[in-house]
C-alpha cells in the first residue's frame, strides 16, 4: 500500500460540518460525518468464532478504543443499550428505562459516550419501536421509568390488534375482545415480541418520553430506528420532531420506490440506510463495476437525487455472513476476511463508499480488520470535505473497473477501483491512496486553490483537529494530543 504522499501545509479538517434545518428533523445539511456500526451480531459473546477475530464490543471494551474511534470518526452507531440483562442483542428489550444491558452496566454506557463526546464524536441510539418483549407474560409489559420525563406502563390495549398473542391459544390474552386491543397494525408483522400500536396516544406519549430521555438524560445525540416497515412514517417524523435528534436513520429494507415514499411519509425528518447502494457494492464481487454507476444500473438515492438522506454501507450485523441461515445478503463469501480476494473486496467498496455522496457507515469488523486502510480513505474524504450532498461530477465504468470524480467542500476527489482501471495520475491531481493485494483501489485529491474552507451555512465545527503528514506518515493532532492513524497516542 501507498500511503497519502500529498503535501499537507497545517490545514484543519473540521468534521462534523452539518446544519440541521428546522424541515428536516435529524437530517444535518451537506454533512461531512464518516459514521461507525460499533457492533456485529453478539459482539458482546466473549466466546464465540467471529470474536476471536474481531473483537468483543460491550461499552468496557468500546471505551479502550476510544481514542482510535474519536480520531476517525465522527458519529457511532451503538447498539441497542435498553436491557435487562438476558435480552441478548437487544432488539427484544423488555424494560427500556433500564439500561443494563448484556452490553454492559448503564455506568459503563455512560463513561463511555462522555468519553467519545470528549473527542467531538456523537453516539446513536438503536432505537426499538415497532416491538418490544414482553414481561411476566405475552401480554404485560415492565414498567418504564424515565426520570422527569414520566413513567409509563403499557398494557396489551396498546398491542396492534393482528398481533398474534391474540390467535396463539398459549397466550394469556388468546380470543381478547377488540375493545381490549389495540387498532391494527399501519405496517409489516414482526411475530418475535409483541408489535405496538402507534395510533394509541398512549404508545405515542411513551416514545416521545423515551427518545426523549435518550437524549436528556442518556446524552445520546441521534438515532437509528430499528424496522420501521413495521408501523407508519408519520409516527416516527412525530417523535423526532419532539425529540429533535442531531441525526435520524431509518432501516427500511426495501426498495428505492418504498424508501421515496418512507421519506414522504415521515415529512423528510430522517435519513435511510441506502441498501440499493450496498447491493450495486456487491457488484464488486461478480465484477460487475457498472452497478455502481448512477446512469447505468445503479437505482440508490443517488440516482434520484436524494443523497442528502442516504447513509451509505457496505455490510450491517443483519446482512454480515453469520454462517447458517444468517447474514441473507452478505457483501463477501465469508465471515473470513483475511484471505486476499475478501480484503480486495472489502477495500475497494470502502474506497468507493468513503468517496461518495451520503453519510458512509464503516461496519466494525471491516475496520477491525483493515483499520490503518480504512482511516487513511476516511483521512483523504475528511481532506477534500466531502459531504452528503456533494456532487458526482463525471462517472466511468466498465468491465472490472470504475471510476469517478467527486466534489468536496475543499478540493475534488477522483476514485478509482477495479484490476482494469486507468492508472494514469489525472492532469492537476495528486496521488493519494493506492491500495489491496491486487492494487484493487486508487484515489487522487486536489485542493481547492483558495485553499479556504468552504462549508456549508450554519455548520459547526467538531473541534480543533488536524491531519498532517511527517515522513510520510498520516498523524491527527486533537489539540495538544496528536495520534497514528491507528489512535495510539504519539505524544
């Protein structure tokens, strides 16, 4: 691999430049965050076969790694932290003013995102509203006791009425009179807990308490909602609007035409995870580079022009190869990414994700594994300002290769990726990253000449960092500190 071989002469990279308008509740405007997924599916196991080459992530374990994540990135997704402890994963949470969790104790959680907030990087919250489990039985609920922001108890009047603890004889509320249940569901089944009905004032008034205790008190900054197929985006536009969260995703696993109409459903308060883009990235697997093209194949958010809203991803803990039956839609043949045709794979599609319009989410076992070649492409993003809404200015693919330029806040990009790419260096331009077992990615950078910084209006900076280049090396210096590119401290 090459490293970054550009001159950098003391320029600050001000990441985190995103406006929020009063429109687009948790959508920040030209926005420059690279976002983190901090977990994979039971990364909180000590024992189990992926954590040996990955990494247990409970919050004891996120908190060493803090200074690495805070120098990278911008905005880290959590898991879901509401408990109790026995809930697993978390996407079954029975109580979720209690957050002890088999992620950790909610004193962990805390030092932890005070930690992160420390070095400017905001943490989402995993954000469970379709479902949630039960308590001594199919149709009780824990109570939720969210400080001054009330206590609540939800009962199975606020259970959508074609929930299946009504048809299943085993249930304690089998053959419930419709009086004694809720109205039916405003989206898809989920048949793993009990489904809520969020036309219930009462659900209504219990998740706007909630997210809202996330953010007052949890000091979480955002969230990403989890399924929300399952119920109305009207309902999910309300309690960000109430909340006001710095960031809303939205994983909707679907189509672009059902996304489109996600959006105009929640009024255009969230962002989305973009897997249209993550399926045209698999196309680097079957080497079939024009998917990622916008004006060939590709059907993302780009090709309609909502990039604004597209978080970007390449895998998730859902469509990572679990083995067996799991990870349905994984982006390499295995959960092995060691060997040289994965890393190639895996770095190519992270070179084009991290040169591209959206918000790019890094999925933590990639970074676990390529961590000094993933923070070098998110270096060279964060060096040309390249946002959410910055424009794709000429695009180019063919058999085993793509290439594109891409405008940022403070200079242009150009991405190349595939064995049958042009390695000529573009007239103006200068070498920054060259990467993979087979020289699988190229990425050139120029600056603007004015060498001022343009952001967008309104946009706050995530604090005083800089990335500069000594003996052709990459450090980052956050005020008096300065790091690898790893995040071990230097000095």
């Amino acid at each position: 691999m090459k490293k970054i071989i550009l001159t950098i002469s003391a320029i600050f990279i001000c990441a985190g430049m995103c406006s929020l308008s009063a429109k687009n509740a948790g959508v920040p405007a030209e926005c420059e965050d690279v976002m983190l997924q901090a977990f994979y599916w039971d990364s909180y196991k000590t024992k189990t076969a992926t954590d040996s080459k990955f990494g247990r992530t409970k919050w004891i374990d996120l908190l060493k790694d803090t200074a690495a994540i805070n120098a990278n990135f911008d905005v880290v997704w959590f898991p879901p932290s509401a408990g109790p402890t026995g809930c697993g994963v978390g996407y079954s949470a029975k109580q979720y003013g209690n957050q002890d969790s088999d992620w950790g104790t909610k004193s962990k959680l805390t030092e932890l995102i005070t930690a992160l907030h420390k070095g400017n990087t905001k943490v989402l919250a995993d954000v469970v509203l379709n479902h949630r489990g039960s308590g001594t039985t199919w149709c009780t609920f824990l109570t939720d006791y969210f400080g001054t922001y009330g206590t609540y108890t939800l009962t199975q009047k606020q259970i959508v009425s074609n929930d299946e603890c009504f048809t299943n004889s085993s249930s304690n509320c089998y053959g419930a009179a419709s009086s004694e249940r809720g109205a039916y569901d405003t989206g898809d089944n989920f048949d793993g807990a009990r489904d809520l009905d969020h036309q219930s004032t009462a659900v209504q008034k219990w998740a706007k308490a909630y997210t809202q205790w996330l953010l007052g008190s949890m000091k979480y900054d955002g969230f990403r909602y989890d399924m929300t197929l399952g119920f109305h985006g009207r309902y999910l536009s309300m309690y960000n609007e109430a909340a006001q969260p710095y960031m809303s995703v939205s994983e909707l696993w679907h189509g672009i035409d059902r996304q489109k109409q996600h959006l105009v459903e929640c009024d255009s308060n969230t962002m989305i995870f973009d897997f249209q883009a993550k399926y045209s990235m698999k196309g680097i697997v079957t080497g079939s580079y024009g998917k990622l093209n916008a004006n060939k194949t590709f059907e993302g958010f780009r090709k309609h022009g909502l990039e604004r809203y597209s978080v970007t991803f390449i895998d998730n803990h859902d469509t990572f190869d679990r083995g067996g039956a799991y990870g349905d839609n994984q982006f390499t043949p295995s959960t092995d990414l060691s060997t040289a045709t994965n890393k190639d794979y895996v770095l190519q599609a992270s070179a084009y994700m991290l040169m591209m319009p959206g918000v790019p989410c890094v999925f933590y076992p990639h970074w676990a594994s390529y961590k000094e070649e993933i923070n070098e492409l998110i270096a060279v993003r964060k060096q040309a300002g390249i946002h959410s809404e910055s424009q794709v200015l000429e695009e180019e693919s063919g058999q085993y290769k793509y290439h594109a330029t891409i405008q940022g806040h403070r200079g242009k990009v150009i991405v190349r990726v595939g064995k049958y790419r042009s390695k000529t260096l573009p007239e103006g331009y200068e070498l920054a990253v060259e990467g993979g077992n087979r020289g699988a990615y190229t990425v050139y950078i120029r600056m603007n000449p004015q060498g001022v910084e343009q952001t967008a209006s309104g946009s706050s900076s995530k604090g005083s960092r800089e990335k500069f280049l000594k003996d052709g090396k990459l450090y980052i210096r956050v005020g008096e500190r300065v790091y690898d590119i790893t995040g071990n401290k230097i000095q």
